[in-house]
C-alpha cells in the first residue's frame, strides 16, 4: 500500500493537468517533464509497485496505456516514445505509487536517457533461471 503524492491527486486534495481517467486508471502530465507530453499513468489502486498491483488494476492500465500513448503522439506530433516504469528506489523510484511514464522522444534526441550494458546469456545458466522463473509463477 502507498500513501504518495500521488494518492492525494487521485482524491483531488493536490491537483494536476488531468489527460484521462475511469474507474481504476488516472493519467496526467509530469510536473517535471522529460520533453513535452511526458505523461504518467497510475492505476488509483494505491500499490507501491508492478508486482503489488491486482489484476484488474494491472488489465485496465494495460487496456488504455496505448490509446493515452497514441493521444500524447497526437498532441505532441512526436511519434517516437519511451515507456518507462520504476520499481523501488534503486531502479530510480521516487514517487511510490505504481507509474507509468510515457516519454516523446523528439526528433533532435530530447526525452529519456537509456544507458544500457548488456551482459551475456549462458545456455545452462539461462535454462536452469528460465525454469526458476517460470517455476517461480504464482496463477
Ligand atoms: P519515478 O522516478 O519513476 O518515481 O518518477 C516520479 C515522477 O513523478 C517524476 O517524473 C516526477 O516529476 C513526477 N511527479 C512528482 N510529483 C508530481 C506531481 N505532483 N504531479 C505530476 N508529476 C509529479
């Protein structure tokens, strides 16, 4: 469970540039925008990260993530985009309510910053992990 700033703009005591809401989804523009039209999406269900969060809540973001993507590339006329989503203060969390950036990416390279280090899969490393995982899979 979170209580966050972004709890008190789902109960409308703080408010924000709303661009979409239903029952169990609520999306706005970032105070701080990475480029124009970064938005965020957040379930209202008030959990703290991806793997807290219900089913329902989980579908109806998957349901209107790409119709707010597609709004924000119309708006914006920016067709490039990042869909960022942080969970936990290492992977740069700061807000602790589930979100959802949607980041333009504009043609002169303004937006997210990706670094990105691939390391190498090893087969019988990777099959004993995938098994782990998939193991692992709560139904
Ligand atoms: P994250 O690092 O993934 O937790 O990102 C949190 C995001 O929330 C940042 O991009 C902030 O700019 C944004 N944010 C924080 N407070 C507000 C607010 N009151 N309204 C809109 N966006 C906010």
């Amino acid at each position: 469970m979170s209580d966050t700033i972004f709890s008190k703009i789902i109960a409308g005591e703080i408010p924000c540039h709303k661009v979409y809401e239903d029952d169990l989804v609520l999306a706005f523009l970032d105070i701080f925008p990475l480029s124009p039209g970064h938005t965020l999406v957040i379930p209202k269900e008030p959990a703290a990260t991806v793997d807290a969060l219900s089913d329902d809540s989980a579908a109806a973001i998957g349901r209107v993530l790409p119709r707010i993507a597609r709004a924000v590339m119309a708006a914006t006329g920016i067709d490039q985009y990042n869909i960022l989503q942080n969970n936990g203060p290492r992977a740069h969390q700061a807000v602790f309510h589930v979100h959802f950036h949607i980041i333009p990416k504009t043609e002169d390279g303004v937006g997210l910053g990706v670094g990105w280090n691939p390391g190498s899969l090893e087969q019988d490393q990777a099959a004993t992990l995938a098994k782990q995982i998939a193991d692992a899979m709560v139904p």
